[in-house]
C-alpha cells in the first residue's frame, strides 16, 4: 500500500523491469521490494503492536474454516507471515501447520511456543507454490492477506489448486480494491492540486466483482466470495502512514517511484480530515477484505458487514454433482 515517507528514497528496485515483448503475466509488484519491506517490517522494534489488522482478518477466517466439519492432518499456510492463521488453528482440527513466506524474518519472527499444533517453515515465493510442494499433495491451503501482493493471480490460484489432493480446500483472504479509499483520494486530490498530476502511491488491488470468475478460471468448484470490511481509527493521516509501512504493507509497484513532496502531503493530511474526518479529530481507514472459498458457505452473523470471503475446492468425483439436464422429476410449474 503506501510507502514509508522514512524509506522511500532508500529502496530501489531489485528486480528487473518487466520486457513488454515477452509473454507472461504483466508485473505490477516487485516482488524483491516486498520481501524487504517485510523482513523489515518484523525487525522493527514494537511491530506486534500493528498486527491488529492481520490478526482481526485471521479471526474472521477462523469462524469459516471452523464451519467446515473436517479434520486435517495438515494445512498449508501460504504467505503465512509470522502465522497470524495458523496460530488460531486447534489440534482437533489439524495436527500440522506448514508456513510458507517470502520473508524469511517475518516467517520466524515468533516462537514455536506460540502455536497450538506442529509448525514447519518454509522460506520460498508464494508466487512459485508447485516448485515448493508437489502437485496433489494438499489437504488444505489457506492464505490471510498475502494475494494482493501476487503478480500473477490467475496462475496462483491455478497452482494453488494443482497443489490440492482431490476435494481438497482453499480459504483465503486478500484486500479489495475498496482498501484505503480515504487516503487514496486524499493523496491523489493534493497531488493534483500541488503538482499537476497524480502517481500511484498505493498499489492496485483486486476488485470484487473478479474473484469468482478468476477462481472458476482457475477450476476451483462449489465457490464462495463474501466481502467484509475492517475500520479503524487513526490520530491522523500521519499515524496511519506509519503503521502501514511498520505492516510490511508500503508500496511495491515495480519501476520509478516519485516521493511526494512535504507540502504535498501536508494539504492530503488537510484534505482527509476536512473529507473523512471525525469530530473528535480522529481519521478512518477502510480495510476491504474478500474471502474466498470453495465450498458451499453459509455466511455468519457478521454477514450484514459487506465482507468478502475466498473458499475454493478441488474438484473430485465424491463432490455433489448437479442431475443432467432433462432428468427432473418434477415441473417447475407445481413447484410455483
């Protein structure tokens, strides 16, 4: 998302830039940037104090996989963090946690002792799952906040799946496209204003309305998409700065980054509390979450706070399967 005001200048891309006459997924994110800003994101002093987000969105994860009546001998944890998922899971559910992060600090940035199951850690892209694990070798694969940052959702999602054991599940969780829709507009209005044009200071985000269809494309069965938002308040647009970039959620779009200048954001800050702000002084963010799965879902109580949920199967023959067409047994017309 935003980039630290404190680093923008000092990183630099690490990654080469995207050849426009290859063939490929279009790169958005650097993907070296990323793993940086995360293994130093768990090195800063204090960074549990900003887990709330990561570990309210685990939270809510954990109702829905609970609802799922199975118990699995493993699950797999892809861009895991430090286990924000994982550290929920109970033995009755699943003996063992496999981690899967990027970021090697922020893989092993909490002790074993903080897990109620057995934990493996493996330090690899999430980009690249089948040359980590074998093909149909899964039971569960869930992710919490990690597919925002992917290049190549489509292909992830497909390897996700190749990487699942017949009916096995995915559940996931990433930002929307509705994420920080505050400081979006607040920059991009100050920037406009101050220096005749805008440039992307928070990273594109998958919207909504495209999840089924990628997960279908991807061959994901029994599809569920729910969307839900998580809001906090903040001092001010200054406070929320910080605490993306101490997230490991500063910005990684790939290529040139321009620093916005002091009296840029001192007027988005303006802006944002005149647009957004409370009485009492303090400012909103918006966390838009969608929740995938495959599987047939029954939304909880929570279902009212426009959320959205990722869960997906692997098809398999012991799976429902709708009746051919022409073998009702009953018109539609005594059923009305």
């Amino acid at each position: 998302m935003l980039r630290s005001l404190a680093r923008r200048a000092a990183i630099s891309s690490a990654s080469p830039a995207a050849n426009p006459h290859t063939l490929g997924p279009f790169q958005i994110f650097d993907r070296d940037v990323k793993r940086i800003q995360k293994n130093r994101a768990a090195l800063r002093e204090g960074s549990r104090m900003v887990d709330y987000v990561q570990e309210e969105v685990a939270d809510r994860m954990m109702e829905r996989f609970m609802d799922i009546k199975r118990t699995f001998d493993t699950v797999l944890d892809l861009g895991s963090g430090p286990g924000h998922f994982t550290k929920l899971l109970e033995p009755e559910r699943a003996k063992k946690a496999v981690m899967i992060d990027s970021s090697d600090k922020a893989l092993h940035r909490d002790p074993d002792s903080e897990f109620e199951v057995q934990v493996e850690r493996i330090c690899g892209d999430e980009e690249n799952l089948l040359q980590i694990v074998d093909p149909n070798s899964q039971e569960a694969i869930v992710s919490c906040l990690s597919l925002h940052w992917v290049n190549d959702l489509p292909g992830t999602l497909v390897q996700i799946r190749e990487a699942l054991k017949p009916d096995g599940l995915f559940l996931g969780a990433m930002f929307g496209g509705d994420t920080l829709f505050e400081l979006r507009t607040a920059l991009q209005l100050a920037e406009l204003e101050r220096e005749g044009g805008i440039a992307p200071h928070i990273s594109p985000m998958t919207q909504t309305r495209d999840i089924s269809n990628l997960m279908g494309r991807a061959g994901f069965t029994l599809l569920t998409v729910d969307v839900d938002e998580v809001n906090v308040a903040y001092p001010n647009m200054w406070a929320l700065m910080d605490d993306l970039g101490a997230m490991g959620e500063a910005n990684a779009i790939l290529g040139p980054r321009r620093a916005l200048r002091r009296d840029t954001l001192a007027a988005a800050s303006a802006i944002y509390s005149v647009l957004h702000g409370s009485e009492d002084g303090s400012v909103p963010a918006t966390f838009q979450v969608i929740y995938m799965a495959s599987h047939l879902f029954v939304p909880g109580p929570l279902a009212h706070n426009h959320r959205c949920i990722q869960i997906g199967w692997k098809p398999a023959h012991t799976q429902p399967q709708p009746l051919e067409r022409g073998t009702g047994k009953v018109s539609l017309k005594e059923v009305l």
